[in-house]
C-alpha cells in the first residue's frame, strides 16, 4: 500500500520563497502543501515580519522548525544553543556546523520516511541547482524554472539506455509530440551531443511534453512522484525570473522584505547604494563585506553582538576582525570599493538586462549556502 505523498515548501523569508508560496497557492490551490520555516533564533525582524504576513495571505500557519530547544531555561535560541554547549567555535565556510544542525537536520526530521515533493524557489534566470537532498524520499521540484526537474531526474530519464522506453511512451499515445521531438528523443548521448544539449532541444520544442513524458517515465521509478495519479504542475510552462518575483510580492501585498532597499551612502563625494543581498542569519559568514557596513549602519546592536562571538582566530568575516572592520577608515575604504565594484556591474550588463535590480543583485544571487534557502 502506497504512502500518501506530501507536499512541502521552505520559507527561508527571503524575496523568491515567499513568492513561490504565494505563486503556488495562486496556481495550484489544489496542492496540499505544508509550509515550513527553519528558525535559527538570529534572523532579522524583517524575516519574521515577511513570514507573518505570508501566513495571512496563505491562510494558514507556516511550521516553525527547529533543531533544540533550551530546555533549562537558558535563555538561549538555537544557535546560541548550539554554540555554547556544543562547537563553542564560529560556523565558517569550512565547517558548516548551522547548516546541518539548524537547517538540515530540522527539516529531514519533519519529513522523516515519508514521501516529499518539495518545491524550490530558484528562478528561471538562475543558473544553479539549489539544496538536492540525498534522501531518496524527498523529490525536488523547481516550479519558477524553464526545467521544473533536478537534475538526478533529467539525468537518468534522458540515459540512452532509457531511449527505447521513451519512444514507447509517445507511440502508445500517452504523449503527444511532433516529429522534431520525437527525433531529438531518438538521438543518443554522446561526445558531441551532450545531456544539457538535449535537455535544451527537448525544453525548446516543447517544455509540457517533455515535463509528460519526464512523469509517465516516474511511474516505472521510487521517486515520490510515481505515487500520484496526476501532477498539475507538469502543465505549467511560464519562467519566472527576478521582476516576476519582485511583482508577485507586491501584487499579492506581502511586501518585499525591508532589507532589500537600496539605502544611499556616500564617499569622496560619490553616491552608492547598499542593502542586504539575501535572507539568512544577521551574521552569515557569507555576507559580502558591504553587508556588514550595511548591518553596522543599520542595526548597529546586531553588529555588536554578532562582534561579542568572535575570538581570537574566529571571525565571522575572513581575515578580518568586526572591531577592525568597523573603523571609519576601513568603513570608507570598503564603502569606496563597492562604488566602483557598482560602476564596474552597470557597465558590463548595460547590454544584457533593462533592469536596474539585476544590475545591482545578479553576483549577489549567486553565492551564499543554498542548503539555508530551503
């Protein structure tokens, strides 16, 4: 007897998985999705402020994840928690210690055996694959995207070994395509004809038939798609990239989250803007070296604490201290760079988007830890 196949969506309080929610609430009513945030008890007010109002337009409550709980009454969140009692040394690049305890851990707990589809909210103008659990439970969907499939899906489905099966798939009429999809579904793999090519072909003739024919191919698998009779969402063929989310958020009157605001600042005589990039931990260690001007600049108590944490050879920022960083001199000095750093940004895609946002937020998008958006 099958397992009844849940439905899951990870609010990180962030611009594109609260648009997400809100997009698949909007188009797909019939998804019994359960919401989730993973709380690590050091987010801005801002992200609690977005996941507040979301739950008033979704209707219902987003779950609360969460690694520990201070059980004798320390006072403490579950970083602090964790820290204190357990690493008693900064998370870093090297040593990921909040992604696993207070990320990932919470959420394989909330799902535990149970079949999952989860939905991610990476854009259709990302070029990344996002948090792909190893859990062979939890199938992700990425709804926003040209290729809604990760990519240990499309891999196997488009295996030359599997040709033979496709084919008979669309003969048997269960999928209805044209001679040019047929040919490119024919033609193996090889050296000069890659997957991520025949992907593209596949996608650029006909995105609903080849998402058909990706789910037919789920039914013969253990992926938590085979479970269900239909799935709606592989009839979806629209692409949502940065202003789709922007427009999502206001349309919908969620907002988009304070810290996304351009906030001017000025050096030397010249004017620059700065803002938070993404959403996340006050203290990330990710964060660029303006973001932590701008947390000085901004939430000065913030950047206080997050400076209390650091020790002698553990710094949130790499090789430098937040005491040497927020010297006026150093301050001015970074404020300076990312002038220039903007400048540089507008001049090289002045001919590839006519929008301003992406000029400033494209690099931004693509680092950080994508195991703490999910």
């Amino acid at each position: 007897m099958s397992q009844k196949v849940r439905h899951v969506l990870g609010i990180s309080g962030g611009k594109d998985s609260a648009a997400l929610a809100i997009y698949m609430k909007d188009n797909y009513p019939e998804l019994d999705i359960e919401y989730y945030t993973a709380d690590t008890g050091e987010e801005l007010q801002e992200t609690y402020d977005l996941v507040t109002r979301l739950e008033v337009y979704l209707g219902k409550p987003i779950i609360r994840l969460t690694h520990s709980k201070d059980t004798e009454n320390h006072q403490l969140g579950p970083f602090e928690l964790l820290y204190k009692s357990k690493f008693k040394y900064l998370p870093s690049t090297q040593s990921r210690w909040c992604t696993q305890y207070l990320k990932l851990r919470p959420f394989e707990m909330f799902i535990g055996n149970d079949p999952v589809v989860s939905y991610v909210g990476i854009r259709g103008d990302e070029e990344r694959e996002g948090y792909i659990s190893k859990k062979s439970n939890i199938q992700s969907i990425f709804p926003f995207r040209k290729n809604i499939w990760s990519e240990d899906v499309t891999t196997k489905v488009l295996a030359n070994d599997n040709i033979k099966q496709l084919l008979g798939t669309i003969e048997a009429g269960e999928v209805t395509v044209d001679d040019e999809f047929r040919e490119i579904i024919a033609e193996p793999l090889s050296l000069r004809f890659s997957a991520k090519k025949k992907l593209d072909l596949l996608l650029n003739a006909d995105t609903k038939a080849f998402n058909q024919l990706v789910f037919s191919y789920l039914k013969t698998t253990r992926y938590p798609l085979s479970q269900v009779d239909s799935f709606p969402v592989v009839a979806d063929t629209k692409v949502s990239v940065k202003e789709d989310i922007f427009a999502l958020l206001r349309t919908s009157g969620v907002g988009i989250p304070k810290y996304y605001e351009e906030l001017e600042f000025e050096v030397d005589g010249e004017k620059g803007t700065y803002s938070r990039s993404r959403s996340g931990c006050y203290f990330c260690f990710f964060q660029q070296k303006i973001e932590w001007v701008w947390l000085y600049e901004q939430h000065p108590e913030l950047f206080e604490k997050a400076g209390k944490y650091e020790k002698e050879g553990y710094t949130w920022s790499e090789r430098e201290s937040l005491t040497e960083l927020m010297k006026p001199e150093r301050i001015e000095q970074i404020k300076r760079e990312y002038i220039q750093k903007q400048k540089k940004r507008v001049e090289q895609s002045a001919n590839s988007s006519p929008f301003l946002m992406d000029k400033f937020l494209d690099e931004d998008d693509q680092q950080g830890c994508a195991a703490c958006f999910i």
